[in-house]
C-alpha cells in the first residue's frame, strides 16, 4: 500500500513551457486534490475531484487544468508555465463525504520551478 | 473572506517540556478541524482532528481543544521530542466535498 504518488519529484521549465504532473493513490478514495504550496502562504487549493470524471475549481486554477479519467489518478497540467507557478505542488486525497472522515492524506510533492 | 490563521509564526520549546500550538479560525460554521504536521521536504501528515460537537479529543501525546465561543483550536504536545519539530498547520473544514482551509502554519523547533 504505497498511499498516494507523485512524479516527478522534481522539475524545471522554462517561461512558456507545457507539463503534467501525476498523482496516484491506491486506496480506493473518491477525492483528491491539488495544492500548491508556497512561503508564507500555507496550503492553497488549485483544483479538486469528487469522482472519476469530475473536477471542479479550488481558490487559485488559473494556469491549471486537470483531469481525473481514472479513479486512484488525479493529473495537473499546466499549459503554459510562468515564474509564478514555481512552487511545491502537493497531491492528496480523501474519503469524501459518504464516509465522513474528512481527513485528507498526502503525497510527498513535486518541486516546480520555472525560470 | 473567512480564514484561518496562526497566532504565532515559530515556537521554540526544550526537549521534553509541553508545547502548545494555537490557531484561531473566523468561520463559526465550519464543523471539522484537523491538524497536520510536515516535516521538512515531506508532505503533510495528519496529527488529530475534532468534531465541533466536542471541545477535547485525545491522541498518543497529542491533544487538540476547540473553544467554539472564541473561535479557538489548539494542539498540546505531552513531553516535546526533537521529532516532533516541524510545521504544524492547522485545517477546517468550510463546506461541501471535504474541502479543506489551511493556516499558514507554524514552526515548532525542539531545543535539546
């Protein structure tokens, strides 16, 4: 039982440049989220899932997209990537409210920088 | 809007004292919160977390405490180890799809 995933740990792009990042969870959860996580600013929500299939926006998307085909997979994509999305980007999930148990587990992050 | 936030940005406690890490919260609906903690380069991991239908909940050395009247979370850590230095951050939960609002987090550094 691996929890959740991320790859790559690690990653630099240049202005303008297109990425995906994966996230992988194997314990059969419904939710999972996309974080960002910057100095001083704690956790921000970027994106969320509530099921395979469905997405919805969190408090900062813009630059984001995601997809969610499959159930333990949550994919971030950033078509265009600016300085201002250099940043840890934290992957987790979660139950979901059928079960209310609301805690969220994470995986270890990937580190995104962007020159 | 309504957030959550820490009182203190960093907290130095010598090893094996009590340390106790608080957080005050704006939104007097939200009925769950969480604490995790996050070790350098790790990811969060979660500590305890409490229903605002209780005001004390008990863990392995750790306890959390929520004063609905003035909007107040804390956790108490029993015999502070070096281990337990990291970040600590504190969550509610703000609606809807188990979303979940974050403190900015504080420092907890243990002096031996």
């Amino acid at each position: 039982n691996a929890g959740v995933t991320q790859t790559p740990k690690f990653r630099v792009l240049k202005t303008g440049q297109s990425m995906t990042l994966l996230c992988a969870q194997d314990m059969n959860h419904e939710y999972m989220y996309w974080y960002r996580q910057d100095p001083g600013m704690g956790l921000r929500l970027i994106h969320y899932s509530v099921g395979e299939g469905t997405t919805a926006k969190g408090e900062v998307p813009d630059g984001y997209n995601v997809s969610r085909l499959k159930k333990q997979n949550f994919l971030l994509g950033l078509e265009s990537a600016a300085p201002s999305q250099t940043s840890v980007y934290f992957c987790a999930s979660s139950l979901g409210d059928r079960g209310r148990l609301f805690e969220q587990y994470f995986g270890p992050g990937t580190r995104l920088t962007v020159t | 809007g309504e957030s959550v936030g820490l009182h203190l940005p960093t907290l130095s406690v010598q090893e094996g004292d009590n340390s106790i890490i608080n957080c005050a919260y704006s939104n007097s609906a939200s009925d769950y919160f969480i604490w995790y903690k996050q070790e350098s380069g790790k990811g969060p991991q979660f500590i305890i977390d409490i229903r605002s239908n209780m005001d004390k909940r008990q863990g392995q050395r750790v306890t959390v405490l929520l004063n609905k009247t003035v909007k107040h979370l804390s956790l108490q850590i029993a015999a502070t180890q070096p281990g337990d230095s990291a970040v600590y951050f504190c969550a509610e939960k703000t609606g809807a799809n188990s979303k979940l609002t974050f403190g900015k987090g504080i420092t907890l550094s243990v002096r031996p």
